[in-house]
C-alpha cells in the first residue's frame, strides 16, 4: 500500500500541498495531470528524493515519511533513464539488483539482454528506458515508481513493455505506481487513478469514476470531456422517474431525478447535487446518433444537424448543431459510414440520464 | 523575382561588413596573444632547454614550482571539492555570499593577495605564531609558496568543480538511493565518476595557475625561488638576456597542462539522461 495523507513537499520554488490517496497493496496506481502539475516530485517526495515538509506517507503499514531513500525497498525509474554512462550496460541493470540471477532475468524479461553490448552512450531513449526499466526491476522492490517510462518506445515495443510491467507488477505483488500523460495507457493499466493540478491532488478513485465522473469542469476538460455544458439543476421530487428505465437502484440509494438547464438544452439525469449552478458532462462515446428518433431508453434526445466531420483513423468525431449548441459524439468510423453522416445532415443525439455527469 | 533582389542587396552590405570587422578583430586579438608566446619560446626555447643540463638554480626552481604547485593542487582537490558539492547541490541561505568570498581573491591584486596572507601567517599574527611555535614557520618557506598558490588558484578549481557537478543532474544520485546507495556511496559510486573529466580539467587549470602565480609568492616567500621568481630576479639583476631562457622554459611548462586539457576536453561528452 502507497497511503500518502496531507503529503506537502517543496522542491525549489514547486510546492506540493496536501497530496491524499491510496494505493492498496499489490494495486496499480496512475498519476494524471498537466505537465507542471508536480507527478514528478510527487513521486520523488514518495521516493524519499525530495523531502516531505508535512503530512504522513506510509508504505504498506510503516510510516515511512521519514525513511532515507535507500531504505524504502522502492524503485525509480525516470522518463530519461538516469543511466550510468561510465558503466556497461549490464553493469548498469546489475547496479543495486538482488541477485545476479535477479538482473539477468530483468535484462531479459525487458528485452535489455540484447544491449549488453553496447556502450549506454550509444543507446536510443527507448533502449535507455528498457534498461532503467530492467535495472529497477532487478533490485526486487516492494514498491515500483514510474515516471513515464514507456514514452520513448515505439507503439509496438511500448505495448509490449507495458504487458511486461503489468505482468511482474501481478507476478511479484508489486504496488505500483506511474506518472503518464497517456488516458488510455491510465485506464488500461490503472486501479486508481490521481489526478493532479498545481501540486493538489483533485481526485482520485478508479480511472473508470475519474473518467466518467470528473469532480469539477477543468478536472473534466483536462480529461478529454468533448461535452461540458454550463447549467442549472433543478430537483424534481415530485416526479416519478418512469424515464430513469433499468436506474432504479440508483434512486433507491438517494439518487434523486434532475433536471438541467443549459440554454436552449433541458438535460435529465439522476443525481445527488445540489440545486444550483454547475456543469454537465456528457463523453462523446455516449451520444448515439441516428438519422431518426431512436426507439431505446435514452432520455435525453436532441435534434440537430452535423456541423463538423473528422475521421481520426477507426474513430469519427461528429458535431451535432442542437439550437446553436455544440453536441460531440465519437462512434466508428464504419458506423459513420453507415448512417451515411455528412455536414447539414439532420440527425438524432441522444443519451442516457446516467451518461450525464453533474460537477 | 527582381523585387526579392533589390531588397536583399542592401541588406547584406552592412553583414558582409561587420563579418569583415569581426574577422579582422578576432585575427588582430589572436596574434596579439599567441605572438608574444610564440617569439618568447622561438628566442629561448632552444636556449632555456640546453641551460636545463648546466643550471641547478633553474631546474631546483622549477622543481620547487611543481612540487608546491602539486602539493597546493591537492589541498585545494581535497577541500574544494566538497565545498563545490555543496555549492553546486544545496539550496541554503548565504549561499551566494559565499560564491562571492570564494571568487573573491580572483579579483584582488596578487601582491595584495600575499600581503593579506602575510598577515594571517607572519611570524607577528596569531596564527603564525601558534604555527611557529609548532614548528611550522610560513613565511620565507615552500610552505608560503604552497599557501600563496592555494589562496590564488583554489577558486578556479572550485568554480569549475561545481560547474562539473551542476553538469550531472542530481536524479543519478536519486537513482542510486533507489538502488540502494547511502548519499555517500551514491556520490562515491555515480556523480564522482560522471564528473570525474570536469574535475580533473579544473585540477588541470588550477594547478597551471599555481604554477604561473608570481605576485603572492614573492610578497610571502621570495626564497627560496620558484620559476616565475626566479624569472623576475634574473631580469631585474641580469637584464632580459638572462631571464629569456627561464621565460622560455615556463612557457614551455605552460603546454602540459594546456595539453592535458585539450585531450580531457576532446573525450569530453555531455553526460546525457
């Protein structure tokens, strides 16, 4: 377990200011948030680099805030590497490792078997990061910190050391935590996700409730949200949610039906917010649209006409003009080619009331 | 297309000329430095090389020199490198006071280096007294020569030790606490070796400096001589028919460590990530 609570550290004039969350034992733990936002001194601050000024963190059950670096059985593994240039290669993964058993298996499960060879000068910035990687991972941590570590790799070599850090991360029980600018690389590999701004850690949860659920708009926008619509909520007490089909339970745990107005639109979801201003998020994944009215649940149904096309590879981004609101949805590009979709097209957007996130 | 030509052609003129200007200010400044040197050691070389067999003065002088100049060169390793480590790694308060002391006696006249130095060391202060008592007389010794040469070349190597372990980001050391390293075995076993050729060049330059310092040894120990004193002395008694040959072989000297800089520079790499 990675439990960092109130964590504040300074490194030069960056301030990291009551940094909470947990990552349970044997999890794996990814850190989101804009370049500057502090993941790396958060990281750091964990790893005993930079010191903490305030607050607790503890790994597994110790409280290890005051731990010398050397004593915290974690490794590091930086976006460049940090290699040793006056050592070899293998000298370099046999540096710190648990065995010498322990580094040749690294080297090789990393692919950095192939590079023992070579002077670390001469190495590309992927095969810097396999052997940082390999060299981390020899020493046998309990706890693993990486910071953007699969950045420099190709696609193909990137999938591949990502499958290979997930799989020893599942073997050894490793906690495992890493800094990534990558949403999909976050929601593929991660069991909770933090999200940081400003050396504050705005939320953190399951990619899934991160994702789906931002705790505000910016945490929304920063995560890629196509549809942040301003608005007011209303509460509808008095309404019997016939409409909230198959989202009954939610009700039946104090979920309440709303109503939100954003200008021309008038949104329905189900919720527990407070009456007021704030902010719907709709993902672009869950609008559906079609030529016509749809025949399913969906609750929420706007006509409008395609403003915008673009093709991103298998995936189309469609905007749907409703009354002078901006409506994204994301579909295939196939399914796009399907409904027949061009610009001024009279199309169906719709969604359901629990696709529409209030912050 | 002729527009495009007419509005080039005026402003390359003032280009081409103050390319000319800074080819012939460069060419003008670099003969004005390597001319000197160059008749210096064409006019004694020869001479000074052959007075080597048959002068004891000459060789014992410039023994001495190398002697003291090494010994002065690792005292200033020994001290300044810390000293450089935590300049160059440490946030604290007074830390730019303290870059400013150490640069401090680079700015000051040599003589009145060695004058500040005879105060602290002569046989009338506190200090020198104490060292007298103990045997250690300063003043008038190779021991003066040695301080001399500490107090005046030191700075530089710690100037360029610091700019050796500023070069090496502190995330190697980081790496190796990770990897399970004290701080000093990290220092010991990565930034040490990462800036071992930055060390070393500034141990170059700083023992080049003691070697041709004359104004703080001849305040503090005018014998027995070193080179550059006794290249003085034979000018003055003897005129600059019998300095030439000194002069010539100190120039000379000079190339050893300009050598051992080049070739330190020359493997010199950027210590990459």
């Amino acid at each position: 377990m990675i439990e960092c609570r109130a964590l504040c550290a300074r490194h030069g004039s960056f301030r990291l200011t009551d940094v909470s969350f947990t990552v349970p034992t044997g999890a794996y733990g990814v850190v989101i948030g804009p370049a500057g936002s502090g993941k790396t001194t958060l990281l750091e601050t964990i790893a005993g680099i930079v010191p903490a000024t305030a607050g607790q963190l503890f790994l597994h059950t110790r409280d290890a805030t005051q731990l010398a670096p050397e004593s915290r059985g974690l490794g590091l593994v930086y976006q460049h590497g940090y290699l040793f240039a006056h050592l070899s290669v293998a000298e370099n993964i046999a540096y710190g490792a648990a065995s010498p058993e322990a580094a040749e298996e690294a080297a090789r499960r990393f692919g950095a078997d192939a590079l023992t060879g070579r002077p670390v000068r001469a190495l590309s910035g992927g095969e810097r990061q396999l052997v940082a990687l390999a060299r981390a991972f020899a020493r046998r941590p309990s706890f693993i910190l990486l910071d953007e570590p699969f950045s420099a790799l190709d696609p193909r070599r990137r999938m591949i050391v990502r499958r290979e850090v997930r799989a020893l991360h599942r073997a050894w029980g490793l906690t495992t935590l890493q800094v990534t600018h990558d949403f999909t690389e976050a929601g593929l590999l991660g069991d909770v996700a933090i999200l940081l701004d400003s050396g504050r850690a705005l939320q953190s949860g399951s990619p899934e409730d991160v994702f789906r659920r931002p705790a505000s708009r910016y945490i929304a926008e920063f995560l890629g949200a196509e549809n942040v619509l301003a608005g007011n909520v209303r509460v509808l007490d008095d309404v019997a949610p016939d409409w909230l089909e198959g989202e009954s339970a939610e009700i039946a745990h104090g979920y309440r039906a709303i109503e939100f107005t954003s200008g021309p639109l008038t949104l329905y979801t189900v919720g527990d917010f407070p009456v007021g201003d704030g902010y719907a998020v709709i993902r672009a994944e869950e609008i559906v649209l079609s030529p016509e009215a749809p025949v399913g649940s969906a609750r929420n149904r706007f006509r409008g006409t395609v403003s915008e096309l673009a093709t991103l590879g298998a995936l189309a981004r469609v905007t749907v003009d409703v009354n002078g609101v901006p409506l994204v949805a994301s579909l295939t590009t196939r399914s796009a080619k399907e409904l027949a979709l061009a610009t001024g097209m009279p199309v169906t957007a719709s969604f359901k009331a629990m696709a529409v996130h209030l912050c | 297309m002729p527009t495009a030509t007419t509005q080039s052609t005026p402003s390359r003129a003032p280009q081409r000329i103050a390319a000319v200007f800074a080819a012939l200010a460069s060419s003008l400044l670099l003969l004005f430095l390597a001319v000197p040197i160059g008749k210096l050691v064409v006019s004694g070389g020869a001479a000074g090389i052959r007075q080597l067999a048959s002068d004891a003065e000459l060789r014992g002088a410039l023994s001495l020199t190398a002697v003291t100049a090494t010994v002065a060169t690792l005292l200033g390793v020994l001290g300044g490198t810390p000293l450089a480590y935590v300049l160059a790694r440490r946030d604290f308060r007074g830390r730019a006071v303290l870059s400013a002391l150490l640069d401090l006696p680079l700015l000051i006249p040599h003589p009145v280096a060695g004058i500040a130095l005879l105060l602290l060391l002569g046989r009338e202060s506190a200090l020198g007294g104490v060292l007298l008592g103990a045997g250690l007389r300063v003043v008038g010794t190779p021991l003066g020569i040695v301080a001399a040469m500490l107090f005046v070349a030191a700075p530089l190597f710690i100037s360029g030790a610091r700019e050796a372990f500023a070069r090496v980001s502190p995330r190697y050391e980081a790496v190796a606490r990770t990897l399970g390293d004290s701080p000093w075995r990290a220092f010991a076993r990565v930034t040490l070796p990462l800036s071992r050729r930055g060390l070393i060049a500034s141990a170059v330059v700083m023992w080049a400096r003691a070697v041709s310092e004359f104004g703080a040894i001849v305040v503090l120990t005018y014998n027995p001589k070193v080179a550059s004193v006794l290249s003085y002395d034979r000018f003055t008694s003897f005129g600059l028919r019998e300095a030439l040959p000194v002069a010539a072989v100190l120039a000379l000297l000079a190339l050893i460590p300009l050598t051992a800089l080049r070739t330190l520079r020359g493997a010199d790499e950027e210590v990459a990530p």
